[in-house]
C-alpha cells in the first residue's frame, strides 16, 4: 500500500499539532516522524534485553548465538511469516531491522559496567520500551491480515462472501513464529494457549471483519452497532487500526512485571471456562487391557515388541497371568 493510498495519511505529521485525539490517533496508527526507526530500535532493544534476561543469563553464550537469538526474539515475525505467502521478508530488503538489530546487542551486552543492559532493565527504559514495541506488533497485526485479504479476496468460499481463515490466521502468526522457532512447536505450546495466540485472534478477527468484510452479515452488524460518535470521523481502516493499537498498548503495560506482569490475560477466564466445557464431553473410552493372545505392539515384521502392553496396569497383568496358571494346571 502506498503511502498515498493509506487510510491513515490524513494524520501525517499530527505530531506538530496540538489537537490530543489526533495525537492519538498518529501514534497507534505509525503515522509520525521517524516512526519506523523508533519501532524498529525499541522492537530489537526488547528482544535483546528478553534473550540476555533469559537464556544468556550467566553470559556464557556465544556472541554470535546470542546475537541470532535476540534477531529472533524481536523481528521472528519478521523474519519467518512472509514465507507463508510467498514472499520475501523484510530483514533481507530492509537495512533499518538487522541494524536496528546490531545496534540493540551492542548496547544490551557490550556496554561499560554492563550499563546497557541495566539501564535496558529499569522501569522508564521498560515503559517507552513496552509501547514501542506494542506500536510494531499492533501496526504489522494489521499489516499483515490485509496483506492476506488483498491475496485471498477474489476466491472467497461458496458459503461466505469474504475469505475468513486465511487473514485472520496469517495475521495471528506473526505474533508467535518467535516463539515457535525459539521454544520448538511442542515447548511453545505444552501449556495451552499462548498469549500471543490469545491477542492475535482477537484483533486480527475483530479488525478483519470490522474493516474487510464488506458484503457480509458480520462485518455490517459490528459497522452497525459502532456509534457514529465513537468513530469521531475516521474511516472503517483507521478506527480498527487505532482499537488494535488502543488493545494491544493497554494489554502490554499491564503485562509488565511490576503490574500484572506476564502471565495476564483478560481472556483468562473466557479460556478456563472453554477448557472446563472441553472436559465435560464424553470421551472415548480406552481399553488398556489387550484382549488375551492379542500382541499389543510390533516391528515392521510383525514380531512381538510387548507382549503384555507398556500402559496395561500391574493388576491387569496380575489376572493375566493367572489366568494363565490356571490354563497350565
């Protein structure tokens, strides 16, 4: 999208102005002066600080491991989610990232008396940190679920007018490939839904149908139930991009380790309750129990790995192999 074309150009230099709302509205939407340098240096600044917080904590890691790793920890989304639609990503055409990137690992971990790192760690530092780098999640939240519309929207499905899965999905990815390549598929999702997950539904299917969906019944009854007021004149792209940023900044701070800290969801009890209904379906029963004679495992030979079943409880083999002696006598 040229910038020409960007539903957001009305608020260009807002900055120099002294109206509030479009104050606002500048900041959540990127729109001001050096925005993309800003987002780029505190984004590699808070992956750099995560990773020497964490896995280098003792600093025993190799500079160049904990230098890949930190690109990882802030512009992971960056780096791997393009790939999913074909294209090339921006930390090879884009010098501002892997820069910022340098230029973040230095300061965090090859400063004097460490003081990058500390100064990285206080809570000012965290605060202007924490916004900027909600500012880039929320902007490439909409980026990229409209990137995916503009590719899906001219085969939608026989049973909806506009493509649903694939933008909001698309969307929802970039905020977790981070994670994935960091903690491995299975390490990233062992203990349920992550955050990441959580938010990047959220938004990305609100703003989707909200701003994209305009023959069909969802996105006409969330422009309905919006009061005119409320949108204080913006059109339907720049209202969502301000509620995902409004969203994502108000939920970043409070998962700041001084307040609520990381482990806040305001979805937290929606979540609990969707797994306690989860639970109350019936499942299928297991018998653990292999019928008698029946070979509970085999090779590719059909030889006999277990004969009496690795899950089979102790007592189960007990009547087994009585059953046995009584066969013998």
């Amino acid at each position: 999208m040229s910038k020409a074309d960007s539903p957001m150009e009305g608020y260009m230099g807002a900055f120099g102005k002294t109206d509030v709302p479009e104050l606002f509205v500048s900041y959540l939407t990127g729109d001001f002066a050096f925005s993309q340098e800003l987002q780029a240096f505190w984004m590699a600044l808070q992956g750099a600080v995560a990773v020497r917080s964490t896995y280098n904590k003792d600093r025993s890691m190799n500079w160049f491991h904990a230098f890949l790793m930190s690109v990882v920890a802030g512009y992971g989304g960056a780096c791997f989610t393009p790939w999913w639609m074909g294209m090339p990503t921006s930390m090879l055409f884009n010098d501002l990232n892997l820069a910022a990137c340098i230029v973040a690992y230095v300061i965090v971990n090859h400063t004097p008396f460490d003081i990058g790192y500390k100064l990285g760690k206080s809570i000012p530092i965290v605060i202007i940190t924490t916004s900027f780098a909600q500012l880039f999640r929320s902007v490439g939240v909409v980026k990229y679920t409209s990137i995916c519309f503009n590719e899906t929207k001219g085969s939608p499905s026989a049973y909806y007018p506009t493509p649903i899965f694939g933008p909001i999905a698309y969307g929802t990815l970039l905020g977790n490939m981070s994670g994935f390549f960091m903690k491995g598929f299975n390490g990233y999702l062992a203990s349920g839904m992550p955050w990441a997950f959580q938010n990047g539904l959220f938004c990305c299917t609100l703003y989707h149908f909200f701003v994209h969906d305009i023959d069909g019944p969802i996105g006409a009854f969330l422009r309905q139930i919006v009061p005119e007021w409320c949108m204080g004149g913006l059109d339907d792209a720049t209202f969502g991009c301000v509620c995902v940023g409004a969203f994502m900044q108000i939920c970043g701070f409070l998962q700041m380790p001084f307040l609520l800290g990381p482990s806040f969801s305001p979805f937290h009890a929606l979540m609990e309750l969707f797994g306690k209904l989860l639970q109350q379906l019936p499942k299928a029963e297991v018998n653990l129990v292999p019928e008698e004679g029946a070979p509970v495992a085999v090779d590719s030979n059909g030889a006999v790995l277990v004969k009496d079943g690795p899950s089979a409880p102790p007592q189960a083999k007990r009547k087994r192999r009585s059953r046995n002696k009584k066969k013998q006598q």
